[in-house]
C-alpha cells in the first residue's frame, strides 16, 4: 500500500521542512508534493502555506505586515521556542533572512507566454485560466491589471499595459483590464499580428479556504525602489531570456507566483465535426 498524504498543513510543512531547510514557502511546496506529505488543494497552495506559516507564527493571529515576511523558514531550537505563546504542532518554527521593506516589487502574479488560441473569447469578457504549479483548482485574470507583451512566434511585436487609471492619455481605453485590452487587440490592427502573449500582474490571487472559489484581490502594495528595481530585472530576464545572466528572475523573493495557462473548453458545437467524422470511419 501506498503512503496516506497527511490531511494536516502544519504536520505537512514541518515534515517538508526537517527535510530541506532552510526553505522558501515554493520549496516547502515543492517538497509536500514530491514527498507526497499532503495533496496539494485549492489554486494556490504556496499561498495556503504561508498563510499557515504566519497564522501560527503571530501568537495573536495576525498576519505579519509585507516588511516582515522572512524568505527563508527553519526549525527553530529547542531554546528558541516559546510552547507557552505558539502552537505546539508549529513551537518548532521561526524565521531566517527577513526581508526588508523595499522588496515589495508590486508584482504578484504573471504568466508566459499564453496561447492565444486557448482564451475563451465567447461572451462580452474574455476568460483568461490559469492555474499555479501543483494547484487543483483555475483562476480567471481576465481583471488583472499591469503589462503585458504580444509575441509573434517567438518574437515580441507590442508591449502594453492594463488597468492605468491615468486619464491624462485621453483615451477611454487607459483603464481596461488585462482581458479587455487583449480582446481590443483581436479587433484593431494588431488583430493578425500575434499568436501568444505574458503578463505580468499587480494582483495577487486569494482564497478564504479549500472550500472557497479563489480570486483576484484587487488591491496592490505601494512599490519601493528596491522592489520595483528588482521587478523591472526579473521581466527583463523573464522575457529576454539573455544568455551571459547567470542568475535567473527573483520571483520568489518578490512573493509573485507563475500561473500555467489552462485550455479553455471547446464547445459541443466545435466538438461535433470530429465526432462525427470518427463515427463514418
């Protein structure tokens, strides 16, 4: 028989912990999932874990302001617990390498290099799914708000953004969402000109629990210049991909998660023809 996949988060990241510490919250994810310490439920399970992380680690239930957020956990020596104030399950907890104010770099959420052939583009508003590494459940970002860039194949043809509320440009398209502005671009001259797009999001996506639909939240943190120099690198290296950078985009220090593109469901009308066509074989 197979190993049960423990139903309880704390028993699960202490687990994942005693095994690759110190560890970020994605690679405390990473190891519950390779080890197969507890399902991964819900659309963002990296988020559900450090929510778990905190929840435990504030003796009053609050959650840590954006400044104190560590990087990095471990477990924490007997001499440095305190039983009396914390959980037992998680008395084992503290944190290492805290981050400093300025890493909030505003981005929360971003994806690469979507196919535009999998947009659902039925109805008034386009419906753009993706899910998180590992998640089971979808989230739609057709309101998310940022940049975004056009490709071609391979090569990016247009950069824009989404949601600025700036009415300085004069145009009432300055505050369109995500999906709204790559609909626009179904319809103008750029219609025949692209094939894929990424984008890069200010919102994060939440859920109240297991049970809950997730969402985007729609609200940001205020950006600070080590974050937002650190934002502007990690798209550049992202999009770019230049061969001579040995280190890679600083997502995870960021607190901003990658979402996989989802297929969106063909109608029975698009299915039909193929079915048929099987039948008369």
């Amino acid at each position: 028989m197979g190993k049960t996949p423990s139903q309880n988060w704390s028993e699960a990241i202490l687990k994942a912990l005693a095994l690759c510490q110190p560890a970020t919250v994605g690679e405390i994810a990473a190891t519950i999932k390779q080890k197969g310490l507890r399902t991964l439920t819900g659309a963002t399970p990296e988020a559900t874990i450090n929510a778990q992380l905190y929840a435990q680690l504030q003796p009053s239930g609050a959650v840590a302001s954006e400044g104190n957020r560590p990087t990095r956990w471990r477990l924490a020596t007997p001499s440095t617990t305190t039983p009396s104030k914390r959980p037992a399950a998680l008395a084992k907890l503290e944190p290492t390498q805290p981050q400093a104010t300025e890493d909030a770099g505003g981005v929360k959420a971003f994806g690469m290099f979507w196919r535009r052939a999998w947009v659902d583009w039925r109805g008034a508003k386009p419906r753009l799914v993706g899910t998180a590494q590992g998640a089971s459940q979808s989230v739609d970002f057709s309101e998310e708000v940022g940049v975004y860039i056009l490709y071609d194949g391979a090569k990016a043809v247009y950069a824009g953004q989404a949601g600025n509320s700036d009415k300085s440009k004069g145009t009432n398209k300055s505050n369109a969402t995500l999906g709204r502005r790559l609909l626009d671009h179904t319809r103008d001259r750029l219609s025949g000109r692209w094939d894929r797009f990424s984008w890069f999001g200010l919102y994060g996506v939440v859920q109240r629990d297991e049970q809950s639909p997730p969402h985007l939240e729609k609200t940001s943190a205020p950006l600070q210049a080590n974050g937002l120099i650190t934002t502007l690198e990690s798209i550049l290296m992202e999009t770019l991909e230049p061969s001579l950078n040995r280190q890679g985009a600083q997502w995870d220090s960021l607190g901003a998660i990658e979402y996989l593109q989802k297929p969106r469901e063909k109608s029975l009308a698009e299915e039909l023809p193929k079915l048929m066509a099987y039948l008369h074989k």
